[in-house]
C-alpha cells in the first residue's frame, strides 16, 4: 500500500529524478558539488543551480573559441581556472536573450533581467568557491564580477476608496467564502 506523499514531496521526487538526468549531461566534477551542497539546499534550488551550470558550459562550447571543440563531459575542473572575469561578463550579456540550447529547432528566445542575472551569477559563484575550498582550483573569476543591481520595484498600494471597499468586504462578509 503507498502511502500519501504530499504535493511538497511529489515534486521534490520529481526534481531530484530531474537533478539526477540533468548530473549525466554535467562533467564528472559536478557531481560532487551537487552531493555538497544536499545537506543546504532544496531539491528546487539544485535543480535550478544545475541548469544554470550546464547553460554556462553550453555557452563556453558556444562562444568560446578555446572551448569549441569540447563537449559538456570533456570539461576537467582544471579548465573552470582557465575561464577569465571577461568570460563571465560575456556569459551574463549572452543571458540577456539566447536560443536554448536544449531546444533546438524551436524559436524560443529566452530572456534574463536582473533576478534571473543575480541568481544565475550566484549559482556559479556557489559552484565556483566549491572547489576552491577543496583546492581543486586556486582562481574563481567570478567573484571579480560586479553582481547585477536589482532595482526595487514599486510598491502598489490602495487607494483610500479601495481601503474603505476592503474594510466593507471584511466586516460585512458579502461576497467571501466560507
């Protein structure tokens, strides 16, 4: 007999099953970030990180000439040395709006502004101090990167006749559910 699984467990499940497909397309290496960082993170904050990591070699292989030759598995952790703070600031601005490459033949361009920039920035800063704490790599070219500014957004508020109809609402209960 199965036991009830939440909503909040089922997609848990589901994005480790994710996490794990996404782990045969990274290099080697990454899987003991990913196996680090377990303890501390959520199954949909590994799942995202691990996007973003496989996007950034797949932007190397795109761009970089040194790399154009190279598949995902080729990488070794020695090359993460090898990438300069200009790479990182080149991989942002190609964020800005790029064709996945996960979906190719289609015509979906996808955008980042400065949340999706902030967060895709910050997964690879993670990913990156990772193995300089273990002394795989001495050199992290993203911490010489300037993080996006994220710009507040306004804050919408009611209006005094939209306070006055809430507070209506509220005392009379017309129009509210049980």
């Amino acid at each position: 007999m199965a036991a009830n699984i939440t909503y909040h467990e089922q997609t848990d499940m589901d994005n480790i099953r994710k996490l794990r497909e996404v782990l045969k397309t990274l290099p080697a290496f990454a899987k003991d970030y990913f196996r680090a960082i377990e303890p501390t993170t959520s199954p949909k904050t590994r799942i995202s990180y691990a996007y973003d990591i496989r996007l950034f070699f797949q932007f190397l292989i795109e761009e970089n000439p040194v790399y154009k030759h190279h598949s995902i598995k080729d990488f070794r952790v020695q090359d993460l040395e090898a990438i300069q703070p200009v790479d990182i600031e080149e991989y942002l601005e190609y964020l800005q709006a790029y064709t996945d490459p996960q979906n190719e033949g289609s015509n979906n361009t996808k955008t980042n502004h400065e949340l999706g920039l902030k967060r895709k920035l910050a997964s690879l800063r993670s990913f990156y101090r990772y193995f300089i704490q273990h002394e795989d790599i001495m050199y992290n070219p993203v911490d010489l990167v300037t993080m996006p500014k994220v710009h507040d957004k306004a804050i919408t508020r009611l209006d005094i006749d939209e306070v006055a109809l809430l507070l209506d609402q509220a005392e009379s209960g017309d129009k509210l559910s049980e």
